[in-house]
C-alpha cells in the first residue's frame, strides 16, 4: 500500500517536464550559465535529413560565443549545430565542417535566424530578421542521421551530453520551426509557418534543469 501511494504521488512529478504543449506566445527562458540546463526535443519524425530549413527567435546578452541548437547523432556530435560567434555573426556546422556567416549590423537586441541547407549541392542559405545573409557552401553530399538528439540551450560534444558551461545559452528562444526541406522565405520568415519535424504550436519537449516557460517578451 505504501508503495502503491508513493509511485502515485510520484507520477506527477516525473511527468512535469515532458510534454507535448502548444507553446503559440511563451518562450523558454534560460537564466543562468550551466552546463546542466537545456531542453530536449523530440521531431514529429524519425528520417534521415538531405534537406532542412531551420527557424528559430532568441534573445542574449551574452557577451561569449553560444549554442542555439544542436542535433547529434551517434557518428557526429555535431551533425548540425547552429552557434553564435559574438553578435551578427553565426557559425553553422555540418557533420563537424564549419561555416561562419558575417552579417552587416550585428543586432543587440532579439532577432529572428532562418538557416536552410541541401546536401546535393551542399549549399547553406542564412536569414536574419527576414533579410538573406548570403549563401555558402558545407560538407555536399552529407546526409544527417536520423536517430538524433535534438537540444536547446547546450551544444553536445557527445551523443546527448558533453555540455561545457561557456557554451550554454544565457537567454530565452521562441518560435522554433524545423522542416526537413528547403522552405521559402519572405521578409516575416517562412512562407509555411509551421514546421513538420518540429512545430512550437505542438511541441514534445523535456526540460532539464533550471529552465522556465514564459510568455515572450517580443513577436
């Protein structure tokens, strides 16, 4: 009887932090460097990715470099990742090759990144606040694993873990949208809104660590 109490007691909180929820005006708030808190994603599919179109809303202060996204397979840690040198300046990583865009007025305050990639061509595309930063070229030919873990607020430098504090994200992100092709864009973003491996308005998530959901600040 005791035991059957306690797991009944439990049940609620091992299930507090992992959910399927809309998350349509909240944001996740990472408030302070850790190398323990982050959110893991789950994609509405499983697939081995030849393209995708990454979009994502984020604000930082942070005065060091810092991870907005990271997907890890068992072969790569760093089969996509999508990092912030310093502000304006993001770096995109491929099956561990790298690529630094530059934009012309690093911005301060929140802004809006969309990154898209084919690996047929090999071609990267990145946006910021709905203007295009330039294309380049990464890692043709490479095909991302579809067994991923897909994490927010850390970059991985093992398969769901190797965090290092002074690559954790110190801020908030909102508005994460992941396609597996190459979508179009309009000056408000993507001209589809919702992405079909991972959408904020049905969004299966676990949180670990201090992490806190709050309604956003900025659209």
């Amino acid at each position: 009887m005791e035991r059957l109490l306690l797991t009944t007691l439990l049940l609620p909180l091992l299930s507090v932090d992992s959910a399927t929820s809309n998350l349509e005006g909240q944001s996740l708030l990472f408030p302070r460097e850790s190398a323990t808190d982050y959110v893991l994603l789950t994609p509405q599919q499983q697939k081995p990715l030849h393209n995708f179109t990454l979009c994502m809303k984020a604000f930082s202060d942070l005065p060091r470099d810092y991870s907005l996204f990271s997907y890890a397979t068992r072969s790569h840690s760093n089969a996509l990742v999508l990092h912030v040198n310093r502000p304006g300046e993001f770096s995109l990583t491929i099956g561990h090759s790298e690529i630094v865009f530059r934009t012309p007025q690093p911005s301060q305050g929140p802004f809006h990144v969309c990154v898209s990639w084919e690996s047929s061509t090999g071609i990267a595309t990145l946006w910021v606040d709905g203007r295009p930063q330039g294309r380049k070229g990464v890692n043709k030919g490479y095909v991302l694993g579809a067994e991923a873990k897909i994490i927010l607020g850390q970059e991985q430098d093992a398969f769901g873990g190797g965090f290092d504090e002074k690559q954790s994200l110190v801020g908030e992100v909102w508005d994460v949208h992941f396609w597996d092709r190459i979508i179009s864009m309009k000056r408000t973003g993507p001209s589809c809104q919702n992405g079909n491996l991972l959408d904020w308005h049905s969004l299966t998530f676990q949180s670990s660590g201090d992490v806190v959901i709050k309604p956003k600040l900025w659209r």
